[in-house]
C-alpha cells in the first residue's frame, strides 16, 4: 500500500504538506520530495527543527501538541497504519476528545513497530477491511468504537463508549452490531447485543441504560418510552398512562443556569399534569431498589394493582 499523502504532495509539493500537517514532517515525504540527506539534517542540526518520532520531525522548536502527535504516529507507524481506538473515535467525532490519551494506530498483523512514547500500536489481520474511506486513514466509526470496546475490561465503560458514540449522530447502532458480527472473539461480545438494542430504543447514556436496567427491568416495571419529544426537549423516560418523568443525570449540576433549566422542565410538566422523579449516578447505582419503590409508588397512582418483583430477599419492592 502507497502512502497516503503522495497525492497532494505530488499536486502542492512539500511546503503546502507541512503546513497541512501542523508542521510535522517525515523523512520518507522529504526524500520523496527530492530532499537530500545532509539538507534534512541541516535544520535539525541548527536545532530549527526537533525529532517528535524517528524519522519523523517538527518543523519548529516550540511544544509538540496533541494534533501534531496525531500526525507524527501515523507518519511513523508507516503507510499500513491508521488510527484506531479512542484516536479514531475522537477524530470521527464519536466521543469527547483528551489530549491526555496517548495515540492509537493499527498496522497490518505482519508488520512490526518499535515502541514509542504515547504511541500504542495495535495490529490486526483485518486491518484493510476495517478502514473508513478518508484521510488521513483511520478505522470505521464501528470499528473504532468497537477497538475501544475490546480494550476495556468493564462493561459499564463498553456501554458508556457505545452509548456516547451513537447520541452523537456519526454511527448507528445498526452499523455496531453489523461490524460485532465479524469480531467473534471480541471482550463482552455476548454482552454487547442486548446494550447495542437498549441503546437503538432510546438509552443516550450509561445511567439511562443502567436505570433499564437496575430499576425496571429488575424489579418487573413497565417499560418506559425512552427521549419523548415534548415542549422543544426530550424526556428522558415517560410512562404513558401514568403521567410519570423520570429524569437521569449524571453530572453534579453546580451552575445555577442549569440548576433553573432543570427546574423549569419540572415546573412544565407539572402544568402537564405530570409528575417528575429526577435521578443521578449514586442513585441508580447505590441504591436502584428504592428508585424503583419510589417509581412503583407513582405508578400505582394510576393501576392500584399494578405488578412488580423483588430482584433479591433484602429488596424493599413490595
């Protein structure tokens, strides 16, 4: 396989390729644009110039920042090499970028690259097969979340990934299960089918799926609709016929601006005549049986009779 960046180089030439690569640069793209040897080590022994990875430059002294180390990997790892896992994820716009993450590119299973710091290098079999169609090279929205997916040893961080990369808008949950088909021995594998189906119905978050999880369907509660669209916002679960919200969010909520949003939405349904139960990661997590005995408690309102189940001998739900 031909570099990748030989196209533009042959149409712009070496200046405009530098400049297009946040100042790094090869050795292999200077040789290929007619560069000798001794006018390569000319700046780096002015010290005009510094060594990022062997062989591969920037073309200034100043900090080598997160975009340059994007760019530096790749150049580095060799033609047969894309990135992969949470890099791809980042530059595909899946999940929330971090510059403290080190780079991750994958090359063919035959080829070997000598470790460098921040770089992990990965090698895969499939390498050609899993690639998006753009450049620089990366893998597929999919197969980036997936990479992510087999290196992490929890599941609640697998389905956060998926669950994040999918409200994005980038990659459907159709197109993850479509590429999970062809990785058999993938980590969580067989737990990544039922996540991949609770996030296509709805589930934005890892609360949102552990609250399916932990308080409904453990305890035998309806199930709610997930993201009803209602005055210009969603909801993020609403039992219809029991006129019951819940709201689920993770976050620590410190800013008075979002402390009155959230209050607003609660005061709007009230006029619906809805009630709000509002939720965030300690309950769901630390104590999912009284969530559920306080949804219980709401939709019973409405269906006296309504059912419901113990998860366990110490759980409250009557």
């Amino acid at each position: 396989m031909d570099w990748w960046w030989r196209r533009q180089l042959a149409d712009e030439g070496i200046d405009a390729l530098i400049h297009d690569q946040n100042r790094i640069v090869s050795r292999v793209q200077l040789s290929a644009a007619g560069w000798s040897k001794a006018r390569v080590r000319q700046p780096l022994r002015a010290r005009r110039w510094q060594t990022v990875h062997p062989g591969v430059y920037a073309t200034h002294t100043g900090p080598i920042g997160y975009d340059e180390q994007l760019l530096a990997a790749l150049l580095y790892s060799g033609p047969e090499a894309a990135w992969s896992h949470y890099t791809a994820a980042e530059q595909l716009g899946l999940i929330t970028p971090d510059s403290n993450r080190p780079v991750h590119v994958t090359i063919p299973e035959h080829r070997r690259v000598r470790r460098q710091p921040n770089l992990v290098v990965h090698r895969d079999q499939h390498w050609a097969a899993r690639l998006a169609a753009v450049v620089p090279p990366r893998r597929t929205p999919a197969h980036a979340v997936l990479d992510i997916v087999g290196s992490t040893r929890s599941l609640d961080r697998a389905a956060a990934v998926i669950a994040e990369a999918c409200q994005s808008g980038r990659v459907a949950p159709a197109e993850i299960a479509t590429a999970l088909a062809v990785r058999p021995r993938l980590r969580h594998r067989r737990s990544l089918r039922p996540i991949i189906e609770d996030v296509a119905a709805g589930s934005h978050s890892l609360l949102e799926l552990r609250y399916l999880r932990d308080v409904e369907r453990r305890h035998a509660l309806p199930t709610g609709q997930r993201q009803r669209a209602v005055d210009r916002e969603f909801t993020d679960v609403f039992y219809a016929g029991f006129e019951l919200v819940v709201e689920l969010d993770g976050r620590l909520h410190l800013v008075p601006r979002q402390r009155w949003r959230d209050l607003d939405r609660d005061n709007r349904a009230t006029l619906r005549t809805e009630s709000t139960l509002r939720y965030g990661w300690f309950d769901v997590t630390g104590r999912p049986c009284q969530a559920a005995v306080q949804v219980l408690q709401l939709l019973r309102r409405r269906a006296p009779a309504l059912a419901a189940k113990r998860c366990g001998p110490a759980c409250p739900v009557r």
